[in-house]
C-alpha cells in the first residue's frame, strides 16, 4: 500500500480501493498478488525508506515475520507490549501483557 497509495510508483493490475472492503486475496489471483510484492520489494530497494511494520495481537502477520526479514532495506516490528479492549459477548475489559 504505501509504494501505491504514498509512494505511488506501482499500478496494480486492478482497482484495490472498494466500498466492500475485500482484501488482496480477494481482488488479485496469486500470480497478480506476487507481481505486485514484486514490484513493491523493488520499489523498496531503490527508494531506501526504511519500513515499520506495527504487528497486532493476534495478526496474520506474526506467521509472516520471516518473509519480512527478506525484505531488502531497513525495517522494524513492533509488537503491543499492553492490550486493553471491551468485549460486547461478556460485556467487560479485557487487558493483556504487562
């Protein structure tokens, strides 16, 4: 997103931006989806920014973090140290980590 959306030096093969909210997985086929990674990890190359990836509690991304360290220029992870959020099921806060 950012090479497209900030940097804007790649065009997918579709319109990513919908009302839907769908993700990559839906919109693109695995060849357009590794085009585009591709494209982008280039783009990352060349532009030497340096990349942040802020991890969720329970992201897809934490099984991702070794293809992350692939990427080709300087980067950082961070991860929450402390959670707190409402659950509507048990109608209470629930708070995680320190």
């Amino acid at each position: 997103m950012i090479a497209i959306y900030i940097l804007k030096m790649v065009t997918p093969s579709k319109e990513l931006h919908n009302t839907q909210r769908k993700s990559l997985y839906e919109l693109l086929d695995e060849n357009e989806r590794l085009q585009l990674y591709s494209q982008t990890k280039k783009i990352f190359e060349a532009t030497k920014i340096k990349l942040v990836f802020n991890i969720l509690d329970d992201s897809h991304l934490l099984g991702q973090v070794d293809i992350i360290k692939d990427y080709p220029n300087d980067f950082e992870v961070t991860l929450p140290a402390v959670k707190k959020e409402y659950n509507a099921w048990s109608n209470s806060i629930i708070t995680k980590g320190i």
